[in-house]
C-alpha cells in the first residue's frame, strides 16, 4: 500500500510538471525579445584557407594567397556552439579524380603563361617609362610603386609555373585546402570586437576553440514552437570585411525577408544567418541561393532551459550589456540601402559596397565578376573610391582588373589627373578629359637634353638674311604658344641639331653643308633630314643621300613626313604613303649603317602608326606635339615648340627634347650615329 502511494504521489508531481511545462512553453512563445538581445547571438566566422599543390617528392605551393571567407553564424549552446551555413563551394576541388586535376592544373598553366606575356609588357612599358623620367615628374614615385607589386607578382608566378610544369611531367600531385577558423563578435559599434579562434565540427557547425562564450551573449534555442504566419527577418552580415579597421562590417544587421524579392540572391557572407521572428523563434537558417527551412516544435528541455533564463534575465534586468548604437538595418536587399553599411546589385551586375547616407554612397566598392572556383578570377573589375548620387565614380578612386588606373574621375569617365597601365600600351599617366587620355604634364627643368631643328629660315626672314652664331648657342625661351610648366629660369645648352638637307627631288638646302661643320666645331651633334612630298620614296632618298653632309658618327638621318590628308590622298591613301616611306627607309638605312629617325605629329601616330610595316614601326619615332603634353608614344625626341628663342639665332626657332638623360643621350648617339 506504501508503495502505491509513493507511485501515485510521483505521477502527479511528473504531470504537475509537465503542465507546468507547457504553460511555460506556450507563454514564452507569446513575449517577444528585443533586437538588441538578438543581435548579441550572431558572430562573423571568417576562415583563412590556401589551395595547396601537392607534387613531387613531398612537394607543396599554394595556388593561392591566404584568401579569406566569411560566413554568419549564431550561437546554440552555452558551450560555444555554433550553427551556420558553410559556402565553401571549392571543398570539391579535394575529391576531384587526377585527370580532372590535370586539366585544371593545365588550364592554371596556360593562364600563367598569359599573364606571364602581359606582366612582361607592362614592365617593358614601366622600364621604358623609368629610363625616360625622373622624380621631378609628377607620378613618378606612385609609378615605382606599382612596378614593385608587378615584379613581386612575377616572382610569384615563376615560382608556381615551375611548380606545374613539374606536377604535370609526372603523376604524383594532388590538391588540398589548407584552413583555420576564427570568429568575430560585435553586436554594435559601441562593443569592442573580439576574436576567437574556432574549430569545424561539420557543414553546419563550428565551435569556439576555448568553449566560453563572450560576455552576454545570447543563445538562440533551435528547437522552439513557432507560429506559421510571423514576419521573417534574418540578423547577419551584408559585406566581407576587407581589413580590421572596417568596423561597420563587422557589426551584424536586420534584413526583413518578407519585403525581399525571391529573384534578389543573397551575399554569401549572409550564409548562416538565422531567419527569426519577433519571439527569436528559428525558422530558417540563410544559404547563398535562399534559406534551408527549420522545423517547428521539439522537445529539448536544456534548450528551453536556456531560452527561458535568459527571457526572465532580460524581464528583470541583468549584467547584459545595452546596445548604445543602433543597429544597421536595411529593408530591401536589392534595393538602394537608405542609411548604414549596406550592398546594392542594380541591373547591369554591379555591386556597391558602403556606408550609404540617404540613399546614396559616397565613397564605398563597386565590383562585377564573381569567382566560380578557385582557379577564377575574382572579381573581374573593382573600382574603390568617390561616387555621385547616381553612384558614377567621380572624385578620387582606383579601378583594377584587366588594366588599372588609378586617379580622379567625373560622372563616371576618368577626369584629371591619374595613372594608367594597360598591357600592350605604354605608361598613361598625366591629365585625363571625358574618358580620354590628354597626355603627361612635362616639367621643363635644366637636367633635359635640349636641341634645336633648323631650315634656311633661321637664315633668312623676308629679304634679310642672318649668320648664326655657333658658338653662342643657347636656348633661351621655349615658346609661347602653348603653356608649359618650367623650374628654374631657362637658359639650356644645345646639346643636338638637326639641319633641314632636302625636300622632294629638286629641293636642297643651302647652308646644310656649312651648317653642319660649324655646329660639329661648336661640340653640338648634328643630324640631317629629308622633307617628306607625296611621290615616290626611292627617288626622294637618292635625292637626300647625293646633297646631305653625312659624317660617320653623326645623329641618325631623320625623314620628317608632314603631308595633309589631302595629299594622302592625292598620292593613292595611306597605304600608298607609307610604301613609299618604306621604300625611302629601305634606301638609306643600308647606305648610312643606321636606322632612320620619322619626324610625325600626334594626330599621324594615332591614325596610320598600329598598322604601319615593320620597317616604319622600327623607327625610332620624333613627335611634333606643341601643348603642355609629352607625346602619348614611345619616342626619341619630340618638338615641343616652333617658336622658341636661342642665342646665337634670330629669327625663331624649333626646340626639341631628347627623351632621357645625358647618359642615355650619349649612348643613342653611339649605337644609333652614323656608321
């Protein structure tokens, strides 16, 4: 009889209990949790991870720089435990067979070697722009800096194109991620952000490495009844942070999921948010391409243990932190974020990154291109800078991807001044109008090597005619057509001359002869050339070779083409031009030992120099270009103005620059003279 009593008498403290149960359970489903106790239970979970090349006898190379990912997660036991949603899409790459590995390793080689190509272009391009300028240019030293990251990357890309060739010889390779976890806490701005390390339990789940959770924390109860029709929202994280010192980023955010259309994708740092109502309840848990759905109700008594703590914890007031700043909260994914760190995919594929205010972004990221896998590109273009309100970059800010620049820019074309490098294409840096490309700003100093080009009107102008005075040679004004920009006062030695020695095929010089031997007397070089008419090259050259004065050692002969387009014309188009100019070089380049000078302008090297013959691009080139701008190609000389002033002439004078120092002046003069 005792013991039925005692029977009875724990029947119904179990049922007492498990009404009690319920009625906690159905009232704690009725009170709401404050956003800012939420917030307190989502991390950011970053992982550090390396592909790695296995070859060889126990061989390894990273095939990629440490590159990080992230993800949200959000706590589910007071042990460290945390729930997410790994996006970590190049796992697969470990179970690919070895012929697959092959031809990725294969497609990763031929890749290198192209990258390998446009490297090397646009270091040539960097080394020529070195040996043609000093410090004293603007954009000098930025341009140094960039050659350094482009040898570094060469370095790197020797290194791993070795490595393949190497794996592929034979059939010992394999790949492998290398990675580690770490997690970030900060609930609002006004925290301090914390890191832990982390270790991965599986696709889902990660733990703190230490097992403590931070002070305050709160922890989500999975396994809670929920009501059908509760609005939706989902606390995580809308950016990757790029450094430490981005805090925004690493604060998370509320996003309603009921006002998001299904069409708008998800960033992939959201995955592993938890998608929550009003009650904290848990009803999903976020994925890049949507949301997994979470049941409702399962019986967990710990769980509802920890969930009930920590609700009467906040009813009554507790140790837990206030959230002092406000949390960032952004409506529409998809959708231009009013205020706050926020993304915004429009519909060309462009993603903003930032803080925006009032609907627009002034400074932030703009990116197009994604990564399918490791072996990709990430991010095909990536501009960091000022935006407008109609988020065209304008202001300050650096575009990088196929080719880089990096300066000023307006409604969304570059303006101002900036650096370009395009593989293929010399060293763009100087002033930029609408888009296109003005030229460099030259600064004119004493260390140039300056010259003069002259004809018989530095004898003669109208009726009277004048001597020049060798000896007294010296450039005194540069000219005042164009502005230009000079330091110091300007009074240059005349280090070259280049004297006018034929035109056509009855034109001749009268003073070529004497001209040349005062001005070797004087110690200046000398060099002759031959003034280009619409007829035939090869008569033309004969014609220069019987008049000019040509010495051993002197500057290279020079063919100076000025025709008008309606002489092309006249003479059969472009292509009928430069065959005759072809023929002129073919004649007096055997005959002189050398290669000839061409004299053209600007407007010539643009429109007729990317599909000239070889033997025309083999010139070195002399641009006529009398702005503020150095002329936009690799060149020898340029004329800078037709009106400048020397000593020792009288009437004006055509001044010219050699495009290095001294030194390298010497050296032209030396492998280039006449032979």
């Amino acid at each position: 009889m005792k013991k039925i009593t005692i029977k009875k008498k724990t029947g119904i403290i179990a049922l007492v209990g498990i009404v009690l149960w319920c009625v906690f359970a159905y009232m704690y489903t009725l009170f709401s949790v404050p956003i800012e106790r939420m917030v307190r239970g989502v991390v950011l979970i970053e992982s550090d991870h390396q592909l790695m090349l296995c070859y060889g006898e126990d061989k390894t190379l990273a095939l990629t720089g440490i590159e990080k990912t992230y993800c949200t997660g959000f706590f589910v036991s007071r042990g460290g435990d945390i729930e997410t949603h790994w996006a970590h899409a190049d796992d697969s790459v470990e179970a690919l067979s070895k012929d697959s590995i092959r031809v990725l390793l294969t497609d990763l080689q031929a890749r290198t070697t192209m990258r390998q190509g446009e490297l090397d272009d646009m270091l040539d391009e960097m080394a020529y722009y070195d040996r043609t300028h000093t410090v004293v240019d603007d954009g000098y030293n930025q341009v140094m800096a960039l050659h350094d990251v482009l040898m570094a990357e060469v370095d790197s890309l020797k290194l791993l194109q070795n490595a393949l060739d190497e794996a592929l010889k034979g059939d010992r390779f394999s790949l492998r991620f290398q990675r580690s976890l770490a997690v970030y806490y900060r609930p609002t701005l006004s925290d301090a952000l914390q890191r832990f390390e982390a270790e991965s339990i599986d696709e889902s789940h990660c733990r703190l490495a230490d097992g403590k959770l931070p002070e305050g924390a709160y922890v989500f109860n999975p396994t809670s009844m929920r009501w059908g029709n509760e609005q939706r929202w989902a606390i995580g994280y809308l950016v990757e942070p790029q450094k430490a010192s981005d805090s925004l980023a690493f604060v998370p955010q509320i996003v309603n999921l009921d006002t998001i259309p299904a069409s708008v994708p998800f960033p992939a740092v959201l995955s592993g948010a938890p998608v929550v109502d009003a009650r904290a309840h848990i009803r999903a848990v976020c994925t890049p391409t949507g949301w997994v759905e979470r049941g409702g109700y399962a019986f967990a008594p710990g769980a509802w243990w920890n969930s009930f703590r920590q609700w009467i914890g906040g009813w009554f007031g507790s140790s837990l932190p206030a959230a002092s700043a406000p949390v960032a909260y952004v409506n529409r994914v998809g959708e231009r974020p009013h205020e706050g760190f926020g993304t915004y995919t429009d519909s060309l594929g462009y993603t903003y990154v930032g803080v925006w205010e009032a609907d627009t972004l002034p400074r932030g990221e703009r990116w197009v291109g994604y990564r399918q896998s490791v072996f990709d590109t990430l991010r095909s273009e990536c501009y960091v800078g000022d935006f407008d309100g109609q988020l065209r970059p304008s202001g300050e800010g650096k575009m990088m991807g196929a080719s880089y620049y990096e300066g000023e820019w307006n409604e969304g074309v570059r303006h101002g001044f900036g650096i370009g490098i395009t593989p293929g294409r010399i060293v763009s840096i100087g002033s930029w109008k609408k888009g296109k490309f003005m030229g460099e700003h030259i600064i004119y100093h004493a260390d140039r090597v300056y010259g003069i080009d002259i004809a018989r009107y530095q004898h003669e102008k109208g009726k009277r005619k004048y001597p020049i005075r060798w000896q007294d040679m010296r450039v005194t004004n540069l000219g005042t057509r164009t502005k230009k920009t000079v330091h110091g006062s300007t009074d240059y030695p005349v280090s070259f001359c280049y004297i006018k020695a034929t035109q056509g095929v009855r034109t001749k010089s009268d003073y070529s002869t004497e001209d040349a031997f005062q001005a070797r007397m004087a110690g200046i070089h000398v060099g002759h050339y031959h003034f280009f008419s619409p007829m035939g090259g090869k008569g033309q050259a004969e014609w220069f070779l019987q008049h000019a004065s040509l010495k051993k050692g002197d500057l290279p002969p020079m063919l100076d083409v000025e025709l008008t387009p309606k002489q092309i014309e006249q003479m059969g188009g472009a292509e009928v031009m430069l065959r005759e100019m072809v023929e002129w070089i073919r004649v007096v380049k055997p005959r002189c030992g050398t290669q000839p000078v061409l004299y053209v302008n600007q407007n010539f090297v643009d429109t007729y120099m990317a599909n000239a013959p070889e033997e025309v691009k083999a010139c070195p080139v002399w641009v006529a270009r009398y702005s503020q701008y150095r002329p936009y190609v690799r060149l020898v000389f340029w004329q800078l103005s037709d009106d400048g002033r020397v000593n020792g002439i009288t009437p004006d004078v055509d001044i010219d620059v050699f495009n290095g120092s001294m030194e390298q002046f010497e050296d032209f003069v030396r492998e280039n003279g006449v032979r």
